[in-house]
C-alpha cells in the first residue's frame, strides 16, 4: 500500500509540474495561462515538499521552505488567473504585492528552521494565510462566473471552459485545505492533500485535453468584429464633440449613451467603439470630464460662492455628491473643497 502511495504521489508531482510547463508555453497566446501554469508549478513543488516529507527520513530545512514558500504562492497565483480570466487583459502593475511572503521566504530560507519558525507559529500563519487567499479566489470565481455573470461571460460559459476552471479551483482549494484539516483541526492524514491532488489530476489533464482549444485560445477584442473605417471614426468623434459643446447634455444626471446615440444617430456599440478607440476611455470617464470642467469653471466663479458643493455637484450632473467628490479628485487630483479654498486663496492674495 505505501508503495501505490508513493507511485501515486510523484506521479502527480511529475504531471502537475508537466501541465504548468504546458500552459506557461502557451502564455504567449492567452496570458491568463502564466498564472495558470505557475499554479501548477507551485503546487508540483508543494506536493514534491510532502512527499519527501512522508517517504523520506531525513529532508532539509532548505526543502521545508521552498515547499513553505511554494504553498504562500499557490492562492495569489490563482487570485490573478481569474482575474485575468475575468477582466481580458494583462495583470495590474502591483500584482506582485500578493507574492511579498512568497518572496520573504525564500530570500530567508538559509536561516528558517522547523523549530525556530515553523512549529513556533510560522506553519499555522501560512495556514490560515492561505484559508483567506481560498476565500478571495473563491469569491473572485463566484463574481465571474456564475449565473448572475452570464451576459459578461457568455463565450466561457458556452465553450465548456468553465466546467474545466470550476473543477481546477475545487481540487486546489481541497487541496489546500487538507494541509489545514491535518495541522490545524488535526482530522485528515498528512497524505490526503497529495494523493487526493495526484487522483484529481488525472481529471483535470483529461478535461485540459479535452478543452485545450478554448482554454489556450486567445481573448477576443471587444470590438474586432466591427468594421470603422478611420474616417467614420473622425466624423464620428466630431459629432460627438459638436453635441458636447452645442447643448451641454453632460448637465443632465440622467445622461446616457443611448440619449447620446439618439443625439448624434450613432449606434451604440459603435459609439462605444469610439470612445475606447478615438478617446481612449469609455462613455462614463468622457463625460464626467466635462462636468468636472464646468464645476471647475462655477468653483472659480465669485458670483457663485453660494453654491455649496453638494450644489455644484447636481448643477454639473452628477447624481451624487460622493460621486463628484470621487471623480474630481481623480481627474483634478484634489477635492472640490480643497480646490475652492486654493482659488479664494489666489484670489485674495491678487486683491
């Protein structure tokens, strides 16, 4: 029986590290699947970590953190694959943030021991440190790909892709959790987590095959399907700035992106193609610059000191004073207050 344990356990080890190569090759196409095959590698490392640990007497200190710190890693990485998933486009600039104690552990690994670090604490902290990470990810999935979801994702719940992620996140969160069922509630075997993750894998690849076309497949532009010409585009964007400076319809809270396709006889998709491509921002951003230009133009004005904030917020069209704040100091970089307190102090130090 100890012997199928072992076959059992490095073979998982062996595939998990082979699957993660697979989809890091593919990065290049879809760049959800770095994140996706660096999952796969931590988890190959993780398990490598356990299995040392259950079949050999005597592993380092080295192996202990570099399995430690691989465990640290395996939620973040999944976090940012659904994300990435979710969102279509490349990770943020501070996703390495979520790598920080990955990154702690390894740069002390020479000095980390079993005893000083983690039986004093340390493995419990990464424990309950991945319990949180299982939550977001799950949370993440839940906000992306279930039912309510739909509309936004009706490729991936079409093309079978999603079965696939649902099934992944499943096995790596009981996966993890059988490391904190043994430590922490001390009710599963130490060797649940890596031969449950060696059996599940074989699922996992047979789906990867099955659905490699969709998973590997490349995100598709929102709007590659449309057909604008350049010149369509210009006159485009000057009909919209013609309505923007004529009639002002930015001061109407209520001002939509169908009022302005009414407005200029533009449709709507092609509208909002026009503003991710001739604007570079979308409808919202667009015109909440043009009420945050107004305001500025009342804020200067001494006629109108009266005005309280709250006041000029709903005069320049937004439908709420948090709202106003938020985007005012986003485009300005200051507060509306702070903005008016800075104008009376120029002006009084011109009078």
């Amino acid at each position: 029986m100890e012997t199928v344990v072992l076959v059992l356990c490095w073979l998982g080890v062996l595939q998990s590290l082979l699957l993660g190569l697979y989809f890091l090759s593919n990065a290049r196409h879809n760049n959800s699947n770095l994140f996706l095959g660096i999952a796969l590698i931590l988890i190959g490392v993780r398990a490598t970590k356990s299995t040392l640990f259950i079949f050999t007497a005597d592993v380092s200190e080295f192996v202990f953190n570099i399995g430690f710190a691989a465990h640290s890693a395996i939620g973040p990485s999944l976090l940012l694959y659904i994300r990435t998933l979710r969102k279509g486009k490349a990770h943020a600039r501070n996703s390495f943030l979520h790598f920080i104690p990955f990154i702690l552990i390894v740069a002390f690994s020479m000095v980390l021991t079993i005893d000083n670090f983690w039986y004093k604490g340390g493995y419990g902290a990464l424990l309950y440190y991945t319990l949180f990470y299982i939550g977001l990810y799950c949370f993440e999935f839940y906000q992306g790909f279930t039912a309510n979801a739909a509309k936004q994702h009706q490729d991936l719940r079409a093309s079978g892709s999603v079965r696939w992620i649902t099934v992944f996140v499943g096995t790596v969160s009981i996966f993890q959790l059988a490391y904190f069922t043994n430590y922490v509630l001390s009710i599963t075997p130490y060797t649940a987590a890596p031969v449950f993750y060696s059996i599940a894998l074989y699922f996992i690849t047979f789906s990867v095959l099955k659905n490699k076309a969709e998973i590997n497949r490349e995100p598709k532009n929102k709007y590659q399907n449309l057909r604008v010409s350049d010149v369509m585009l210009e006159d485009f964007k000057q009909r919209i700035l013609t309505v923007m400076e004529t009639q002002r319809p930015y001061l109407d809270s209520t001002f939509s992106l169908q009022k302005l396709s009414a407005m200029t006889t533009i449709p709507q998709h092609q509208l909002s193609h026009t503003f991710s491509s001739t604007f570079n921002q979308n409808f919202t951003n667009f015109i909440n610059s043009y009420r945050i230009e107004e305001s500025k133009k009342i804020l200067c004005d001494p006629e109108k000191e009266y005005l309280s904030i709250a006041g000029i917020a709903y005069e320049c069209g937004f439908n709420s004073l948090s709202s106003f704040n938020v985007s005012f100091k986003k485009n300005i970089g200051v507060t509306p207050s702070v903005f008016k307190k800075e104008v009376s102090k120029s002006i009084q130090i011109k009078a």
